[in-house]
C-alpha cells in the first residue's frame, strides 16, 4: 500500500465526508459528536431523550403535515395526549399502502431540512414512493459509521460490497452517467468497491477472489447469501480466505442465519455482523460484538406489535426521530421481530434496548442451467422501471422457465410485457417467461409476501 493510501482514509474520514455532508445541508459534525456520546448513556436517559424527540415531532407533524393533521383528527386525539412513550400506541399504525396511496400528503409544509424523493420496491414487492429529510440520512449514515467502529471499522477504510450493479434496467441518459461515471466515482472516493450479486458463478467468482486478493479490503459489506456461496466457493477451491486478513463481514439486506454466519467466520476467520434497516426508514438495528442486535434508540422508535400476547414474534413498527420533512410515525415495516427483554446493559457499556432476532426476511435465490446463480434482488431493479405494475411475485419453476404474477393498472401494456421478457432473457439466459395478470397475490403465513420464489432445488 502507497503513502497515499495509508492516509487516505483519515482524509476521507476528517475532511472529504463532512464537506460532503454539509453541502448536502446535513449537520453530520455535530450529529457524529452526539451519536458518539449517547449510545453509552443509561437506558432511562436515553427514553428521555427519545419522548423529548418524540414530542417535537408530533407537534411538528399535526401543524405542517396534511396526513396527520388528519390522522390525529380521525382518532379524536391532539400531540399533548402523548404524555409517555407508551401513549404512542394511541396513534394508530401507518401501513405502506397509505404512503403508496399519496406520498405529497407526508410532506411537511415546514421542513427543518430539505427533502428527496426515494423509490423502491422493497421486500414486498410493491413499488412505493415516499420521501426522506437530509437530517434522516445523515441519521442512516451515522448509524451504520457509529456501529462499523464497534468492530474496529471506521469511515474510509477499504470496503467490498456484494451489490446489485451491472444490471441497469431503465434506459436514457441518466441511467448510463450513472452507471458509467457517477456510481465509479462517488465508489472511489467512498474508498469502496462494489462486485456483482447478480452474478456468482464460478467463473466470476474466481475473478472476485483474484480482485478482492489486490484490492485487499478491510471488510466486507452486502447480502448474506452472496457471502454464504462465495465462502462455500473459496472453501471448495482450496483458496485461504483467512489470508484476507478481513476485520468483519456486514451482512444485510436479508434474514441472516446462523448456518451461513458459521461458514462465513470459517472460511475467512472474522466475525458477522447484522445490520438491518430499510431503505424507508435506515440502519433500525446492529449486531454488536457482544451477540445482540442493538437498536438505534437516539434515532429510532421501535415497537414489536404482537397479534397474540403469547406469540414469540410480532410485527417491526418504527417512528423516525429525524425525518422531519416526511414522517414516519408508527410506521409497519412488514417485518417481523423477536423482542428481548432484557434488563441488563450490554456488558460493553451501550444502553440502546437489544432485538433477539430479526425473522421474515428473505430472498431466494436464482440457479439458472449453467449452474450460475443470480440474487433474487434482480428483479427488485427490474419491476421499479415497469410501470404500471402495482404488485408482484416471480416463482422460478425451472432452470429455464419463469412465472411472473402481476397486479396492474392502466399503464400496463403490452410494451411493459416485452420489456420484462427482453430483461430476463438477457440476464436469465433466454429463460422462458410466462406473464400471468392477476387482482391479487397470496401472502405468506406470516402476513408478509415474497416477491421472489424459486422451486429450483
């Protein structure tokens, strides 16, 4: 490693990302500094901190955000009935479908910090619109950097993401800067590089281990499953993944189990660590060295809704703390949680409130003729840039054949149809696609829909 690589993460770290931030109108200096300081507070401080932001909020969002002014209407309530935390559950649920139905309702009149407009298909398969405050991001960010240090990582060290790239699925201009110059360059001064889930078969994943040996990351950031074949690959190889020297593997993205958590610590002799979230609402919970996931108490508001008082799992609700421009209050995230009650601090001084797991969270994988594998988060890229299409679900049934159930409206045509084709053969290598329209798609036991479903064994 140069000169300049050695510092370049302290650059990074002190002067490149905070300018970033700040022209981005994120207070990111001040909030780090915070972030830093509260997560060792005592539990009772940090639920102080958490109703004093809570209330601020409420208020804010009865007088400058048309949904909840009526929301609170509807109910017969006003912000000064929320006299604790558990009043909350006073406010009734926010589902996404009353975000989907008019996402310019959740817009304040008055935002502390400017807003942008995010949209994602996310894990149920329903395109959804909604908005994000900067101060909220920079909430996400800092989360993720203030959880990365507990595992010896911090900002600017060399990355490697196992990421949806390569696959563009929109057309334009926009699409190509972004692909071609935009994504390289902001990856590069992030000190990160992404390679493809989309793609792992043995052939690109010999090329990965050949990358990854130069490139010689820190750790290692992206889904679980990916991580899980690439360890299965490099065991199988006879490759020493130990020799990686690597500090961590971040898993996210989907439900992390303890059998690929074993093979991945095996195979490269690092530890896992859990990061869940969504792309609504950011990092919501981290694994910590101490084997609890931790929630993002200073941020975040979370709440296990049971359906039954005796059931183990219940139902993930959030309310961001930060995102004033466009609140998200008793937000269902539709995933679901064990809760853990436990009432002694982490043995490593963090007073956050801890999850035992994280449950209903998967995509399943694409094994196509060729024996390459394809992350099923394929399609999440695929169905945002089809309009029309208000829902859906996609079965493998074979290697080379695909079941595409979709819900639509007016704007899907015949052209949306042969788009998705044209995709898929693409990438799927010709596979056979059968488009089925439909009013409505079967969930799962657990309420939620998998919008990826592979019979392929």
């Amino acid at each position: 490693m140069n000169s300049i690589s050695a510092y370049y993460p302290t650059i990074l770290r002190n002067w490149i990302y905070p300018l970033a931030q700040k022209l981005r109108k994120r207070n990111f200096t001040k909030m780090m500094q915070d972030a830093q300081r509260i997560q060792y507070l005592e539990r009772e401080q940090l639920r102080r901190i958490q109703f004093t932001k809570l209330k601020a909020l409420l208020h804010h969002s009865y007088k400058t955000v048309p949904f909840y002014r009526d929301r609170y209407k509807q109910a017969g309530l006003k912000p000064d009935d929320i006299r604790s935390l558990d009043d909350l559950k006073l406010l009734p649920i926010l589902h996404k479908d009353g975000i989907r139905n008019d996402h310019k309702r959740f817009l304040s009149e008055e935002p502390r910090t400017p807003v942008f407009k995010v949209s994602t298909s996310g894990s149920t398969g329903i395109p959804m619109e909604f908005h994000i405050s900067q101060s909220a991001a920079a909430a996400a960010n800092i989360s993720r950097i203030r959880a990365l240090e507990w595992w010896g990582i911090k900002l600017g060290d060399r990355e490697l993401r196992f990421g949806g790239i390569g696959y563009p699925m929109g057309s334009g201009v926009k699409v190509f800067a972004k692909k071609h110059f935009i994504s390289p360059v902001r990856y590069r001064i992030m000190n990160r590089r992404t390679l493809s889930a989309f793609d792992m078969s043995p052939q690109s994943m010999d090329e990965y281990w050949d990358f990854i040996q130069k490139y010689s990351p820190k750790y290692f950031f992206g889904y679980p499953s990916s991580f899980h074949i690439f360890a299965q690959y490099i065991r199988e190889k006879g490759y020493d993944g130990k020799s990686l020297g690597l500090r961590c593997v971040v898993a996210t993205g989907e439900t992390l189990f303890d059998w690929q958590v074993q093979e991945i610590e095996a195979v490269f002799n690092c530890p896992v660590a859990n990061e869940y979230g969504s792309v609504e609402v950011g990092v919501i919970a981290y694994g910590h060295p101490c084997g609890e996931l931790h929630i993002m108490d200073d941020f975040i508001f979370f709440e296990v809704v049971k359906s039954n008082p005796n059931d183990e799992a219940g139902e993930i609700v959030v309310t961001h703390l930060e995102n004033w421009g466009s609140p998200l209050i008793r937000y269902n995230v539709q995933d679901l949680a064990i809760p853990l009650d436990d009432p002694f601090p982490c043995p490593h001084g963090l007073g956050f409130k801890k999850i035992k797991r994280v449950i209903g969270r998967y995509h399943d994988l694409i094994r196509l003729p060729s024996g390459r594998i394809v992350h099923g988060t394929y399609f999440e890229g695929l169905m945002r840039n089809v309009a029309g299409v208000q829902q859906y679900q996609v079965i493998q049934k074979k290697p080379d054949l695909f079941e595409i159930l979709v819900v639509i409206d007016e704007e899907f045509t015949a052209d949306q149809e042969d788009f998705i084709r044209e995709k898929i053969n693409l990438h799927m290598e010709y596979a056979q696609v059968e488009i089925i329209r439909t009013q409505s798609i079967s969930k799962e036991a657990s309420g939620n829909l998998r919008y990826v479903i592979s019979e392929v064994k």
